[in-house]
C-alpha cells in the first residue's frame, strides 16, 4: 500500500510537488526539485 505525501519547499515553504511513498516507512521523503515560486532548485521534503 502507498500513501501520497505533498512536499513542501525548505526555502519558502509552498507545496508544489505529490509524491507517493510506501506506508509505514519510518524515513521523511526528501529530493531536490524546481520550485517555481523561488525559481531555483531547492530541498523538498515530505510535508505532514
């Protein structure tokens, strides 16, 4: 079973991206992606 995360921008805090993750997983998703509103590539992590 997977459950959709939002993950949140580390900069200006915006949710641009879903992801899906396995449930259960004990670690915080986190990848580096474009965010539109700084218009750089940042640190997104997994959102609550």
């Amino acid at each position: 079973m997977r459950e959709k995360v939002a993950l949140v921008c580390t900069e200006c805090g915006s949710r641009n991206y879903n992801a899906s993750k396995k449930k259960g997983d004990g670690v915080r998703f986190e990848t580096k992606k474009y965010c539109p509103k700084c218009g750089k590539h940042t640190i997104h992590k997994e959102g609550k």
